[in-house]
C-alpha cells in the first residue's frame, strides 16, 4: 500500500475528529479499499487509526482467536507496546471475536480516574457491518436529535460500555471499523438506548 | 469573566511581521548558519540548553531567525520540540564514560587524573580584542597550522581510551561521604506530565537544566548571599562529550552489548561539596558532606554550578529561605514561561483595565460625596 504517511495520516485524524464529535456519523477513510490491501489481519481501517493514534509513548492490546504476530507488525509500525487489558491506552478488538470477549475486556479496561479520566482505554473494534439504520439510539453533545446506529453486536455488549461510561468523565471511547475503511465512534459522552421493534 | 477572542487588526498585524523581515534584511548580509555554529558556540549551546533540544544546527537555525534573541530562539526550539515524535528513550548515561575535554576541581590541586584546563574563558584579561574588528582568514589558517602541529609534536598517541575517574569517587573510598544505592525508579518527564509539588528529584533537576541561564545563576548566587542555606565548593567539573545508546525498540530479549549508539553528546557536569549538620544516633550534631548535582547541555558551566547548588537547596526544603523553595524556585527559572507571561502583558487588556478604571472612578466619585 502506497501511503504518504504524515499526509494521509492527517487526513485520516480529521477524519477521526470528524466523527468522534459527531457519534455515530460516518466517515469513509479510504474509497474501493478491499481486505486484504494491507496484507495485515486486520481490517484497513483499523490499520489507519492505529497508525494515526497509535506511538511509542502507548500501550495497546489485541483482543483475538489466533492473531498474535499482528502484535510485532503493530510494534514495529508504531513502536507501541503491547500491554495487559487492564493497562492498555488502546484495545483492538478484531472482527473474529466473540461478543462474549469484548463485553469480559470491556469489564477489566481502564476508565481514568477522576483527576485524570484521559488515563482511560480508547477501543478500536471491528464490524462487519456499520449502518445508520439500526436498533441503537445516540444523543448527547454532538448529536443534534438522534443518531441511529447498527454494528455486529448486540444490547449486551452496549450495556457494558452504559456501566463503565456511568459515572462521566470516566469511561471508554469507541471507534467501530467495517470492511469497507468505513468508521463510526460512540464516545463516553453518548447515552444509548434501544428502540424497541426493528 | 471569562476571555473573549477577538479578531481585529489583521492588516496592521501582517504590516508589523513585514516590517519584522525588513529589519532582519535591511542591512543586506547574510549570516551563514555555518558562521553561527562556528563563531558562536556558546550562544548555540545556551539556547540549546534552555530549550532542551540537544541540535546545534537547529539552535543555529533559531538564532538566526530570532536575530540573537535569547528568548525567541528558546521559543522557537521549544515549539519545535513539542513537534518532534519521541521513537527511543535512551539509556541511562554513567558520566565516567564521558570523553572529557575539561575538568577541573577547586577542592583539591592533586585529583587522581589531574586537572584539565582545556579551553575556558576563566584566565584571560576582559580586555576588548580590537584586533579583531579586522580579522584575517589566512592569519586564523596559519595560527591553526601552528597550533595543530605543536600539539602532534607535544602529544604522545595511544591506542586506548583514558576515562577521568570522579573526584567523589575518592572521598568515598575514604567514607567522607555516604554511598547511596543506585535509584532506578523512571524519572517523571515534565514534558509529558505537568510538574507536581512535591517535586520528585528527577523532575527538579529537569527544570533546572532547561532554566534560563540568568535566572538560574540569580538564584544559586541569592543562595550564597545569604537567602539560602548552601555554600558548596565546587568539587569537579567537567565538560564534554556523553556517548548515547538506545535499545532495540521491539526485541523483547535485550543485551547491553546490543545497543545502539546514536551519537555524542556534550554536556557540563558539576558536582558540588555542600558540608552540612546531621544529628547522629547520640542525637550529637555532626559536620557531614553531600553533593550537589548540576548537568547541562552544551558547555554552561556557570549555570550548572548554579544548578547545582539550588538541586542542594531544594533537597533540603526550609521556609525562611527562597531559595529551598521548590515552587518559588522552580516555577519561575523557566525561560519560556517567564518570558511568555511578562510579554502577554502586551496583550490588549481593554476590557479588564477599563473595569478598573470604572472601580476606581467610582470610589473617587463616592470619596468627594462623602467630603461634601
């Protein structure tokens, strides 16, 4: 993959800035990307927003089945540390993994403290699938009514990003990734709830 | 009340930063940045110290741009600092392994490896060279002919490296000072956390290295004066180059031998003799020694005796003095941030001094009532 980095990385950050304050809007990262481009196990989205975000001054994990030398590559891109779930600046949940996993890491991150809520894990999670019609209801700053959104998990997995973001400022933000280097992100600032039929 | 931002006076704003450039141009010379680096070695090692950057060339660079400002030069380093991606952290440096060409003691003639003058301003005459004014590059090329082959008929060549031992290391033999046990906890960054009282001492020496050189050497020199509690003498200097190493960042089995070495280094190293009470188990008091700790970049070596003495100062905090007051102390040595508030005073302040001046008529108003 060609990548001019500091340029295209840049444009990807905006892009990043973009729907981070505007949850659940989302943003094509890069037009007729297939799969494999990046020869990486990980979807091209994902790829970018930790080459954006990701230094050798973080720590992140990989939550996976079977991907473990996507540690050395990501290492080796950005020169983070890989770190324990409960340590880690930013969580990769990548798209083979069970709800049930990502809701148990979800339990053990880190959220900050009150004087520091910024020492808080940032995910990046994978979805098949990211649309605006969807069960998932958004408001809060930078949603002017409501926001709908639909990712490959179910209210559970949203019921434990409720109780770690309960008490503001502490809590996670998430950005969700699709196949097609297509982003949406809920901060910890968003109130979901469910519609009922669908 | 809260800050408001305006815009406004964009045409004049544009109109002064030209004016600016005329003024860096209108005596029609330019200033090589290889002159800079050459000629001005200790003006490039201030700046490079004050804004902890360790790069002549950029240092040369902001000079050159600053027009010889200090405190712009600093300015621009630090901002660009603040740019620069961090890849490695390097390893802890033991300064025996510096190559030294400077080092001296004023607590003993007779230090084991012997006293270096090397070059220092320290013993010429202050008298303004006039010569000078009218320089020749063939007079200068003659005199370094001369120097050089002086210095290979008066110099033996060696095949090994010979490391000046530390002065203290020689009381210590003698256990005229205590042996400390090496602290290898992290140091805090002040550059990626803000600083917190208590300071630990990794953070107070950082803001001391990074101090402005006036305010650093003003603080020191109060200590002796009086407002503080320290008169060191001045163990050991030494200037020079410091080799740097970094680890490999990604291979998790990691060897000494492995390291890579990135570069050179020169700093200014003092350690200073500060003797103080103690009271011992008798509860009986006892003259004791300890050291002092200065290191700056480049070859600043006022500045790193001050250092030091205030590193001694804050490690021993007492009220009456401000000088071992690590707020008092610490918060105001820093050049960008003391230059950066007394110049936004230039700022317009339309708004608050009019509310003054509003107070202020209201209460003479109220005072001429009164003596009606």
């Amino acid at each position: 993959m060609a990548m001019v980095q500091t340029h295209d990385l840049q444009q990807v950050y905006r892009k990043l800035l973009h729907s981070m304050s505007r949850p659940g809007t989302i943003s094509i990262m890069e037009e007729n990307v297939h799969q494999s481009d990046n020869g990486l196990p990980c979807n091209h989205a994902s790829f970018l927003t930790m080459m954006t975000l990701l230094d050798g001054e973080v720590t992140f994990h990989i939550i996976s089945e079977n991907q473990t030398d996507l540690y050395n590559k990501i290492s080796e891109y950005t020169l983070a540390k890989p770190a324990p779930i409960q340590e880690a600046d930013y969580i990769i949940a990548l798209r083979d993994v069970s709800e049930n996993k990502v809701i148990q890491a979800m339990e053990q991150c880190k959220i900050g403290n009150l004087i520091d809520p910024q020492l808080s894990a940032t995910w990046i999670i994978e979805s098949e699938t990211l649309s605006n019609n969807g069960e998932l209801l958004l408001t809060g700053p930078g949603i002017k009514e409501k926001e709908q959104l639909h990712t490959r998990f179910t209210k559970n997995m949203w019921q434990s990003r409720n109780e770690q973001t309960k008490e503001h400022p502490l809590g996670v933000d998430v950005i969700f990734t699709d196949d097609i280097a297509r982003i949406a992100c809920v901060p910890r600032t968003t109130s979901l709830s469910f519609s009922e039929v669908k | 009340m809260g800050y408001v931002a305006v815009k406004g006076g964009t045409m004049a704003i544009e109109a002064s930063i030209k004016r600016l450039t005329y003024d860096r141009l209108k005596g029609e010379e330019i200033i090589e940045i290889q002159t800079i680096l050459s000629t001005m070695r200790s003006l490039v090692d201030q700046v490079m110290s004050e804004s902890s950057l360790y790069s002549p060339f950029l240092a040369a660079l902001a000079i050159k741009q600053a027009e010889g400002s200090m405190e712009e030069a600093v300015f621009l380093m630090r901002a660009h600092r603040s740019t620069l991606p961090r890849l490695y952290y390097s390893q802890t440096v033991q300064s025996e392994s510096m190559l030294v060409e400077r080092r001296i003691s004023a607590s003993f003639k007779d230090i084991p490896g012997g006293q270096l003058l090397g070059s220092t301003n320290d013993y010429t005459h202050r008298l303004l060279d006039f010569n000078l004014a009218n320089e020749s590059l063939t007079e200068n090329k003659e005199w370094l002919q001369d120097y050089r082959e002086s210095l290979q008929n008066n110099m033996e060549a060696s095949d090994s490296v010979t490391y000046f031992p530390k002065v203290v290391d020689y009381l210590r033999k003698e256990s005229l000072f205590e042996e400390y046990e090496a602290d290898n906890t992290p140091p805090d960054d002040i550059t990626k956390e803000s600083l917190q009282f208590p300071a630990s001492r990794s953070a107070r020496l950082q803001v001391l290295t990074r101090g402005q050189t006036g305010a650093v050497t003003a603080l020191g020199y109060a200590s002796l004066r009086g407002y503080g509690q320290v008169h060191p003498t001045v163990g050991e200097v030494r200037v020079g180059d410091l080799p740097i190493y970094v680890e490999h960042p990604n291979e998790v089995e990691q060897d000494d031998e492995d390291q890579f070495y990135i570069g050179d280094i020169k700093v200014t190293e003092v350690e200073s003799f500060v003797p103080i009470t103690k009271k011992n188990e008798h509860n009986e008091e006892e003259l004791e020694f300890e050291i002092g700790y200065g290191v700056c970049y480049g070859q600043n070596e006022t500045k790193t005796i001050a250092m030091s003495i205030l590193d001694q100062c804050l490690e021993h905090p007492e009220w009456e003095y401000p000088t071992h007051d690590e707020e008092f102390v610490l918060l105001h040595i820093d050049s960008v941030e003391s230059t950066g508030f007394i110049s936004h005073l230039k700022l317009p302040h339309y708004v608050t001094f009019q509310s003054k001046l509003d107070s202020i008529r209201q209460i003479k108003k109220e005072a001429k009532k009164d003596e009606d």
